[in-house]
C-alpha cells in the first residue's frame, strides 16, 4: 500500500475519532464542577490590587 493512501485512509477514520474523542474530553475537562474555583480566581487576577499596589514580593502560584 502506498504511503499516502494508507495516512489518507488512517486520517479518514482513526485520527477523526481520536480528535474527536480529545474534543469532547477537553469540553467535560474545562466545565468540570470542581475548576469553577481556579477559573474564577484566574479571571479576578487583573481586580487583585485595585486600591494600592501589591506588597513587594507577593504572587500567587
């Protein structure tokens, strides 16, 4: 079998699956009950020191 034909025939079927299937993990991974916490502490990042700047040294990891 050609080499084209046979990554033409694998792309077709088993890679569409496998990307597929990646998608619809990554959509249940990022609404997942327990990562609404660390997405809104993400989102509140640039509201974090709005009345004085930070004290020197302090981030958060």
């Amino acid at each position: 079998m050609e080499e084209y034909t046979f990554l033409r025939q694998f792309a077709d079927s088993w890679m569409l699956m496998f990307l597929f299937a990646f998608f619809i993990g990554v959509i249940f991974w990022a609404f997942r009950p327990g990562g609404q916490a660390q997405y809104q502490d993400t989102a509140a990042i640039p509201f974090r020191h709005d009345d004085k700047p930070a004290p020197r040294g302090e981030h958060k990891q």
